[in-house]
C-alpha cells in the first residue's frame, strides 16, 4: 500500500497552499507544561508536537520548523524519547504509527511490533505444574520479542519523509552524547523500579552512579553506550540494529543469559504497512490501530455500542454515562479474550467486531439502570462478514499530514535488561501473549488460543493510536500508554470531544474511567463527585479508585486551528506549536 501522491510531493503542494492558523495556549497546569503561540497564517509554517518530553517535543518542533513533515518530526521524536525516556521511549521495543494525509485522501499504519523468537514456543512460560511462571515471562531474556522500533521508523521516514535518517537521529544522539538535566520525574521512576534494575550489573551501571547511588535532579545524564549505538544506525542504516555491531551486541547478551533470539530472527524482522480499522461515530470518521493490536477494533467497537444512547444529553462523567460505558466496555474486553491476536496468524472476525449491527445487539444485553456481573457476560458471537508503560506522541504539520505514534517496551524500562555494550534496554513483551487460556497477563487481561505464542507471531497488543476525520479533515490526533486502560482512555477522549463538546485541554484532562470485563471492577480516577459514584454503586458497580490512568497527548484541529494538549499525567509533558 502506498500513497495516492507521493509524500516528496507534499513540500511542494504544500508550500503552494495556504498555511493553516495555529492556535496555541500557554498554560501550565498541574506539572505539565502546555506552550505554544498563536500564529496568523500569512506569516508563516506552523504546525504541532505533543509528545511525554519536552525535550522530545523540542527536537520534532525544530523539524517542523525547517520545513520537515510531521513523519520527519515523528521519527525524530521517537529516537528522542529513546534517550531521554528511557521507561517507555525505546530502540529495543516496538509500537506503531498511524499517518493519515490529507491530500492523498489516506490513512495508514506501520506496525512495527515485537514478534516473537523463531525458537517461542506456546509452553515456554509454564511451570512443570503447568502454572505461569510470570518472573520468566517478564524480567528475563526470555521475555524479550525482536525489536521492532528501529526498523518501524526507518520505513516510515523512506517511504512518507522528507528528511534522512541520519537527521531524524542527530538530536538524540546530541542528547545521549552530551547528556541532558534529570528531571524529578526521571529520577524518582529509576528509584521506584530499582530492585529490577540493579539485578543486571550492565542494567546498573547505566541507570545508577559509580558508587551506586542516585541520580538526582539537576544532575547531567550522560549515556556513551547509546549515542555510539544511534551513531552506528546513523552511519549504517537501520541493518545496522539487525545484522551489524548492535545485533551481534543484542545476541551475545541473549546467549549469555538464555535468551531466545538469534542473528537470523533479527535479520528476518520486517515492518508492515497495514491498513487501520475504520469505523463512524456520529459522523466521524475513526481511524485507529488494526491486529495485532485489539486497541482499534475495541475502540469502535464501545463507540458503536454507545452511539445508541443520547449521551451528551446524559452528561459528561454522569452515574448513567459512566454506568452505560462500563457495560460497553466489558462486553468488548469479554471479545478481546477470544478472539484477538496476530492476523498474520488467525482469523479475527473484524468486520463483525466493529459493525454497527453488533453493536447494537450488544447494546440489547445493557440493563440501562443495574450492571451486569462479568461473570454472566461471555465474549459475544460477531457475524463473520465475507467481505503500562508505553508513551504516545501526536504530531500535525502544514502540509496536511497527522501522525499518531504508540511504542513501548511493555513495563516501564521494559524487562530491566540493557544490551551490554550497546547501552539500550529490552522490552518484555512476550508476557503480552497469553502464557496459558484464562491467565491474566500484567494488566490483568485474560486472554485465548488466538493470542498463544507462537514463533514469529507479534504478541497482541492494546496500543490505539487513533486519528479521527472530519468530511476528510484532519480533526483529532490522540492515543495513550497504560495497558489495557490505553482503549478506554482513547475512547473517552474522542467521546469527551464528540459527545461533550469539551475542548481538548479539558478532554485530556478530564477524570477517567475503565472497565475491563475481568476483574468485574469500575476503576474510577479522583475527580469524580461523592454522589456520582454513590449512584455508580446502587447500581451494581464494584469501584476502585486509581491515582491517575494513561497519558494521553493529543492535538485537535477545528477551524483549521490545531490545538495542542499535553496530559497533565505525565510532568515532562509538552504541547508546542509554531
Ligand atoms: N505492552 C502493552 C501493549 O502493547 O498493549
């Protein structure tokens, strides 16, 4: 699949085209920082950036700036928050990127996840008591997919850039070479998963000063291992990471340490273009991520459920609203169980997903007024049809471009392992597979034989970069790190913009709620009123209160202004515009 016009054609069309009015605020709220300017369109580019670091939204700014497109800015983006994230920003993990164009009237998505091992096999996390052994499945080198990021971006700058790859990576590799200033929140995430990242002495000597102890903030973070690294992808390509110095790296340490991935499962990695799922919310067009991530057949799925009810008229976080929500979302969640995974690899009942017509049948089994226990819901029958820590960033540029990017290496700082001598740590995704039918993985999420290890499947993931349409306009940008709570974040955004009219700051901001079918609980965020959740409970719901869930950056584009918004979640959040 490529595009109608070919992308190296966007500069010019687009340097003929009017520039678009940008509309920034400049607010903190909470922690994070939300910054911008307005702009008239006569006087020049504009365009915006919200990514989980400033210093991320910085260097794709800068991009921007000199006449890069929102791809360019994108890959620059996320080879930044590799350094300067290390939790979720990665090189050793995977994720995928929707891009949508205005002018080629296209939406497309690169999925470049993890797969698994040539070697996985379906019993590899089991006990001989034929239990989980979770230990194995997340913090060893077992855990461990084959990394997809770098491959994932190379395709998206070759194929839709405008820039090289050697300028996407320069900013981070300034930034890993010189080092950049911890901030609070840097240092407090180091000291909270500590027991995890001292296990491994290559893992400690990075994160940890000679000596052992903190780093603090106001302290230079330097990391030699890794500008060297980014160095060798910037003099050799992307094969660099597959077939170079790093892969041999990256295989030693997993034959060290009983890992599973070899020089030919890292030379056989391949990105794909796939098309995203496509569904319509009150006349919004939705696009969002396709297998092997569940996030864009659920999100259209509870949309299509809940389209059904008046639900603007019912109110924003409203005991009725949030009642109707939970019943959509558990019905989904209960579908995600059975029939969910690789496409590559089984057959997913999409169409019947994410039809208006199951929608509505699903919408039948709500008792609008009491909750149904989770355990009298089953994953549904849709009619076959012939026919925790991750980070997201939102970028739009002039020319009509939007990029929606969701990667990760699964937990915060992945499985804790940095590749000795190459200075990068490893994603432990493989726990995203359903270890055993009906054990929870991390997030509680159950899964089936749809999702089982098998060699070479991607594992199936809840990652829902989401861009939302209007008649053919690019409109919101939006998509969330958290798990299984990625869906339901995305979802509300969309449905606090759609439904409620909020603007996107408000949108973002807004409590949140999440229901995953098991455990039959209602995780509610602080915010919502004593009585609200009085109600809540008269009708059934078991609540659990959550400090905070997702992340969620996004940007809106109305009347051909872009607002951007910044979640005020995560401290080191930015929007900038220019
Ligand atoms: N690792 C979390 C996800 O992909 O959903």
């Amino acid at each position: 699949m490529r595009w109608k016009i070919l992308p190296s054609l966007y500069l010019r069309i687009a340097l003929s085209a009017s520039c678009m009015l940008l509309l920034a605020s400049q607010t903190t709220y909470g922690d994070a920082i939300i910054e911008g300017e307005r702009m008239h369109p006569k006087q020049g580019r504009n365009g915006m950036v919200v990514t989980s670091h400033f210093l991320a939204t910085q260097s794709a700014l800068d991009v921007l700036k000199n006449g890069g497109n929102a791809i360019d800015a994108a890959v620059t983006a996320a080879f930044s928050l590799a350094v300067t994230q290390p939790r979720s920003g990665n090189i050793g993990g995977g994720g995928f990127m929707l891009i949508s164009s205005e002018q080629a009237n296209q939406v497309l998505a690169i999925d470049y996840r993890e797969k698994a091992p040539s070697q996985a096999t379906e019993e590899m996390f089991l006990n001989k008591d034929g239990s989980v052994n979770s230990d194995i499945s997340r913090f060893s080198h077992r855990a461990v997919g084959v990394p997809g990021t770098v491959a994932g971006l190379a395709l998206a700058l070759k194929e839709f850039g405008t820039i090289s790859l050697q300028q996407a990576l320069a900013p981070a590799i300034k930034l890993a070479h010189d080092g950049f200033v911890v901030t609070p929140r840097f240092s407090s995430g180091l000291k909270t998963v500590e027991k995890r990242l001292r296990t491994w002495k290559a893992t400690e000597e990075i994160f940890y000063k000679p000596g052992g102890t903190y780093y603090e903030p106001g302290d230079l973070f330097v990391q030699k291992d890794l500008a060297a690294t980014l160095q060798r992808i910037s003099d050799n390509g992307a094969k660099e990471f597959y077939q170079g110095k790093t892969a041999q790296l990256l295989v030693e340490e997993m034959s060290k340490h009983g890992g599973l991935i070899t020089l030919d499962d890292l030379k056989n990695y391949a990105p794909v273009i796939r098309e995203p799922v496509h569904g319509n919310y009150r006349g919004y067009d939705i696009y969002s991520m396709s297998p092997p991530s569940s996030g864009g057949a659920h999100v259209i799925q509870i949309l299509n459920i809940l389209e059904g009810y008046p639900i603007s008229d019912l109110g924003h976080n409203s005991a009725t609203t949030i009642h109707l929500m939970a019943e959509a979302m558990k019905r989904a969640f209960a579908d995600r169980s059975r029939y969910l995974g690789d496409e590559d690899f089984i057959k997913v009942p999409m169409a019947g997903l994410i039809s208006k017509a199951y929608g509505e049948s699903l919408r039948g089994t709500i008792d609008s007024s009491a909750a149904n226990p989770s355990k009298t819901i089953a994953p549904g029958k849709p009619m076959e049809f012939e026919s925790s820590e991750t980070t997201h960033f939102s970028i739009v540029d002039n020319y009509g471009n939007a990029v929606s990017n969701t990667y990760t290496i699964n937990f915060s700082y992945g499985a804790g392992i940095i590749v000795q001598g190459a200075g990068f740590l490893l994603n432990n995704e493989m726990d995203d597979f359903s270890s055993k039918p009906g054990v929870a993985n991390a997030y509680g999420l159950i899964g089936g034989k749809a999702n089982r290890i098998e060699p070479n499947k991607r594992m199936l993931s809840s990652m829902s970069p989401t861009i939302v349409k209007d008649h053919g306009r690019n409109f919101l940008v939006t998509g969330s790190p958290g798990g299984s709570r990625i869906i339901t974040t995305t979802l509300q955004v969309i449905m606090n913009v759609i439904d409620h009219g909020l603007n996107i700051q408000s949108a973002v901001s807004a409590p949140r709620i999440h229901h995953q079918w098991l455990p039959d609980e209602l995780r509610v965020e602080e915010g919502l009123s004593p009585d609200t959740i009085k109600l809540l409970y008269g009708m059934g719901h078991e609540i659990k209160r959550k400090s905070s869930m997702g992340a969620i950056q996004s940007i809106m584009i109305d009347d051909q202004v872009m607002y951007g918004a910044a979640d005020p979640r995560r401290s080191t959040s930015l929007a900038a515009g220019m």
